[in-house]
C-alpha cells in the first residue's frame, strides 16, 4: 500500500480549496473516507477537508459556499461539472459533547486540535488525515495498518463508538461488505451487545444503509454479518424465519444459505438493486409454507410465492422503501416460480406473465430465474430450458412482421382511394409489404399511396396473386426472423434430426 498519494489524483478544484486554506494561515487535511479510499487505489466519491478555521472564516474565504447544518461543515461550491468534486466539504476541527438519542451530539466544539477531532471518528481507517502541501498522513490510530491487515476496527472504546452513533453498527457492516473486510473481534463483539440500540435509529437510515449493503460488491458478508451480530433482528426480522429451514430434495441449502447466495450472484452480475432485493427476498415465504406431503415423500412450499410477496412488502414498507422500488422486488417476488414450471411455458403464457409484471420488468425477471438458480447450487446460469425461455421472451416483445409496419393502414387506403371494406384491401397492403420487406426505404406515405394506386388499377385476380404472394413472403420473414432469436439463444432445433443444436 502506498504510503504517499500521488498529487495527480487528487482533483485541482480540491488542491484549491486546500491551498486557499492554507495561503490564510490555516491548517488543512483531506480527512476520512477519500483518504481512505485513495491509499486503497479506489477512486474517492466525495472529498472531506478538515481545518482549524471556523465556519464564518471558511465562507468568508469561500463566498460560493453554504453551511446548512449545526456540525459546521460548508460546502464550498467549484462548479467543476464533476459531480464528486461540485461541492468540496469544508469541516472545522471539533469535539462533540454527550450523545442524547444515540445518533448526534447535544453539542459541537470547533476549537480541537486535528488528533482530538480525529479521535472522535467511528472507525481507524476513517481517522486519517492527509496533508496535501506536505505530502504528510497523519494517522494516530494505526488506520492505514488495519487497511492493510482489511479489518474494519472502531476507534477508542467501540461500545462508547456505538453508544455515541448506534447507526455506526452497520456502517461496520456495510464497509466490511464494500471493501471485503473483516471486523475486528473486540468491535464486533460490541455490535452484538449494543445491537437493541438500533430501536433508537430512524428505519430511514437502517434502510440507506442495509440497501448499500445489498448494492455492495459482497452482500454475503453483510448478511452473515447481520445474522451473526443479531442486528438482522432490528433490520428485516423477517429474514429470522428462514435461518435454519431445510428445503427438499432438489436444494443442497437451507432457506437463508439460498437467499444469500442467490443475491450475491446478483451481485457478481452486477445486476441492479430491484434484483438484488428480489433475489434476498423470493423464498422468504418458503417457512410459513413448509409442509411434508408423504405421497412425494418429501417438503413443499405451496403458494410459497404468493405468501412471500405480502411478507417481502411488509418488510419494505416498514424500511419505508420507496413506492416505485418496493412494487418493484413485490412483483418479481410474487411471480418467481413463473419460470420454474416447464408446463405452463407456452408464448401466450409468456406474453400473459410480460402483462402480469411489465415490458421494463421481465428481464429482471429472468435475471431473478438465474440467481435463484445459481443460489440452489445448479452448476450452470443458463440451461437449456432458460434459454429456451429467453427466447420465448424475446419473441414476446418483437413486433411481428405485419402489415401494420406500414406507413398507411387499411383506413387510409379507404379514405384516399374510396376502396370499400373487404379482401381488395388485404391484398393491396400484402402486396406493398412485400416491397417495403425487399426495401425498407420504400415504407413512405407518398411512396405507398402512389404504388397502391397503381396496384387498385390491376386485375383483381392479379392483386390477389400479388397480395398472396406478399403474404406468403411476410410468413416467410417472421418465420426466419423468430428462428434468429432462436439461434441466438442456442435453442434452434435441426428440423431433420428433431435435436437440439
């Protein structure tokens, strides 16, 4: 790990802010998380300065900046069009007085030295500080040796840490997860001690901060962590059912060992929040189903869906998930299975389940199909009949190859020409889809009413050889346009052998 950063990533508009600082006599030190994140090689989101200059001296150097909160922290204003570097956080050094709700300070100080305002920060390898004039890391707690050794340790006592921000408990969680950490044994153990703290914690924060777990690169880490602290009980106590829950013959894991393997497949896809959550969720209402049927000679969870889609919504409601969201993991929670019975998969049923969750929600349903079978420990993502499936989807959602591809509809033809309903108009237009097949540049409104003018003037008997012909040439089209996809997903068969390619 370098013990230097290289002046070239850290942003100019930053450099300024710093030097700005500094040309007025004062001290300034990046402080935290870019710190942190720059001698891990990561590249920062945001840039956190510290100083010993108050906040009226701070906006008095800085007349485009703003401080709207009783910490001291301005936002000076750069306007480098980049959004981490918009707004550089200018915060004085302080000291905070005594916790009253387990979240903020009844009272900030601003007249600490830099080690005193480090000392109060959550974590070692968030209290650490950087002088960028002197190239110099300031780092009283050892931070920059728990990045190397990858452990997440509180500063100081990490059950006062805990006492003083009880929201702090999954900000260990959610780092270890973020930067694959682990945590260090005295801090953890103060996690499952003051776990119940979290009941003094807005669901709105436990919410931001439990979806970037799930958004992290390794959401596993932060689910066995949760569950091993007993910090899942204040989080989604749903989740609690499932520890422990065998399923039948067809799983190798239990209910909670699925749900978190299927999501961190959903991670290492890189797949989005909406799957992530699904992915966490779609089995949780396997235990309240749970039922042995000795016909089978084996357990099953009947409607397991249905139940589980009315718990995932109580669970993200009470998270206080945004509507859009919540509908969202709902929906795919609730029609999962639809991809698990081969019996019913027929193209009119897919285009029913497209109705069911929505033309922007499908894919994410497949993509749900494929966690929850990687989660299962099935060796393969995309198996023959998935695939067959994808591909049925995707001929769900193409717009077939049809006459209402025109630039004119039979409407047209009889306002233009005063052409009477009946087959003369069928034939005209299956005739002209036939050019616009050979040529798509012909699909013009001034092109087509001039050829349909030409074509009403033939025989009948010869427009409906033409238009038949056109017909058969539109069939023809679809047939090999849908024998593409087919192929595409490697579920065409050889019409000779009746094998799969």
């Amino acid at each position: 790990m370098q013990a230097t950063i290289p002046s070239h990533r850290i942003p100019p508009e930053v450099k300024k802010v710093a030097s700005t600082l500094e040309a007025a006599g004062h001290e300034a030190y990046l402080v935290g998380g870019c710190v942190r994140d720059l001698l891990l090689g990561k590249e920062p989101k945001d840039w956190d300065i510290t100083t010993d200059a108050t906040p009226d001296r701070i906006q008095a150097l800085f007349p485009h900046s703003f401080s709207n909160n009783p910490f001291g922290t301005v936002g000076v204003v750069t306007e480098s069009g980049n959004p981490t570097t918009e707004v550089v956080e200018v915060t004085p050094y302080r000291t905070e007085g005594p916790y009253h709700d387990f979240r903020r300070p009844l009272e900030v100080s601003f007249s600490a030295t830099l080690e005193e305002d480090l000392a109060r920060r959550d974590f070692t390898i968030n209290a650490l500080a950087y002088s960028i004039s002197r190239e110099t890391l300031v780092d009283p707690f050892d931070g920059r040796g728990d990045l190397e050794r990858r452990v997440i340790r509180a500063v100081g006592d990490p059950q006062q840490r805990f006492k003083e921000d009880a929201l702090r408990m999954l900000r260990a969680v959610r780092l270890a997860a973020e930067l694959d950490f682990a945590v260090e044994g005295e801090t953890l153990a103060a996690i499952a001690q003051c776990a119940p703290l979290l009941t003094h914690i807005a669901f709105e924060r436990i919410r931001d901060e439990f979806f970037r777990m799930v958004a992290s690169p390794n959401p596993a880490i932060a689910l066995s962590l949760l569950r091993q602290t007993g910090l899942m009980h204040f989080v989604v106590p749903e989740l609690e059912a499932t520890y422990d829950v065998g399923q039948n013959r067809t799983h190798i894991y239990d209910v909670f060992e699925h749900l978190v393997r299927s999501t961190q497949h959903a991670a290492d896809r890189n797949f989005p929040l909406t799957v992530r959550l699904a992915a966490l969720f779609h089995d949780i209402g396997k235990p309240a189903t749970k039922a042995y049927d000795p016909k089978l000679g084996d357990y099953t969870f009947y409607n397991h869906e249905v139940v589980g889609a009315a718990i995932t919504k109580r669970a993200l409601d009470r998270l206080k998930t945004p509507r859009e969201l919540r509908d969202a993991v709902v929906t795919l929670v609730r029609w999962h299975m639809f991809f698990s019975d081969p019996e019913k998969i027929t193209l009119s049923a897919v285009r029913r389940i497209i109705q069911r969750v929505g033309k922007e929600r499908i894919w994410d349903l497949l993509h749900l199909r494929m966690c929850d079978r990687i989660g299962s420990g099935k060796p393969k993502e995309q198996p023959f009949r998935l695939r067959k499936y994808i591909a049925m989807v995707e001929q769900a959602l193409r717009d077939p190859i049809s006459v209402t591809m025109l630039a004119i509809n039979g409407h047209d033809l009889m306002e233009r020409f005063h052409v009477k309903p009946g087959p003369v108009i069928g034939w005209v237009l299956h005739a002209l889809l036939e050019e616009v097949l050979e040529d798509p540049s012909r699909n013009t409104r001034d092109y087509l009413f001039a050829r349909a003018q030409a074509l009403l003037s033939l025989p009948e008997a010869t427009l409906r050889s033409l238009g038949e012909k056109g017909k058969q040439k539109k069939e023809a089209a679809e047939e090999a346009a849908v024998q593409a996809i087919l192929e595409k997903y490697g579920v065409a068969e050889q019409r000779k052998t009746g094998k799969r390619k």
